[in-house]
C-alpha cells in the first residue's frame, strides 16, 4: 500500500496557478493562435511527479482557466489536449537521465500531434472554418516557438533540479 503526501497535492495548486495565470493573463491571443508560457509549468510539475499526476494538473488548470476567464467557452477536447501533454511530458521528462535530445522528444511530440493536429481539430469543430488557416498558422507558431520552449524548460528545470535534489532523483 502507498504511502499518502499531501506534497503532490499542494505543489499541483501552487503550479495550476502558474499554468492559469501563464495562459490567460500574461499571453497574446489572437483568434487562432495564442502565445503562452503555460506549457512550463505542465512540463515541470509532471517532470517532478510523474505522467498521470502531470496530466491531472494540466486538465485541472484548463478547467479552472476557462471557468474564471471564458465562463461558458469551455470545451472539453482542449481539457484533452491538456490531459495529454502532461501524460507526454510526464513519461519523457521524469527521469534522472535527462540530456538535450529527451528534452525535445515531449514538446516535439506535443507540437505534432497536440497542437497541429487534436488542436486544430477542436478549433475547427468549434468555428467552423477551414483547416488549412488554422493549420497553417499555428505551425508557424509552433516551429518558431518549439526552440523557445525547450530552451526555457531547460533554463527552469536544471535550477530547480539543483535546488530540490529529492524530486527528481527518488523516481
């Protein structure tokens, strides 16, 4: 049986927060596309604990997020998307061994097949308009934006790995 902390719990309310405010009040949004950071807390929280508690805590931060920001704009295949890239991060960020090209592996996967394709699909089915703008918009975005991100993972996670050793060597 395992033992019960309430650490995950309440490191998952401190970062939900980082992850809302990231994403709805220090962003640019057009219609398309939205620039944010919010990506970095998802990635460290699930780096710290692990796949499934990373994409609770992307889900919940969607859902909290779009209750107090969009009240009544909330769809659930974006709560997916955030499911599924704290699950990605989770699987290739929590590791003791973690060297350039682990790195990239999540947030290349997360550009591909979350924010080109199951991104794209819910904007689509939620206005209706043509794939190929939305497509051809955000992959401009995403490749442009993919080297910031993981440069400014890897500029947050080797601190915080240094100054809280027990996360992220007691796999």
């Amino acid at each position: 049986m395992r033992k019960f902390s309430a650490r995950p719990a309440v490191f998952a309310g401190v970062f939900i927060a980082l992850t809302i405010l990231f994403t709805y009040v220090f962003s640019i949004q057009t219609p398309f596309v939205r620039f944010s950071f919010g990506f970095l807390p998802i990635a460290i929280y699930a780096s710290m604990f692990g796949s499934l508690r990373g994409g609770l805590m992307a889900a919940s931060a969607d859902l909290l997020g779009s209750m107090l920001f969009f009240p009544g704009a909330f769809f659930p295949g974006f709560t997916l998307s955030n499911f599924l890239s704290g699950i990605i991060y989770g699987y290739f960020l929590q590791t003791n061994e973690l060297n350039l090209r682990r790195i990239c592996i999540p947030f290349i996967l997360i550009f591909i097949f979350i924010d080109l394709i199951l991104n794209t699909l819910w904007l689509v089915m939620l206005y209706h308009q043509a794939a190929t703008a939305f497509f051809l918009s955000r992959f401009i975005k995403g490749a442009l934006f993919l080297p910031v991100q993981t440069f400014l993972f890897c500029m947050v996670y080797r601190p915080l790995a240094v100054l809280m050793p027990r996360f992220y060597t007691n796999k």
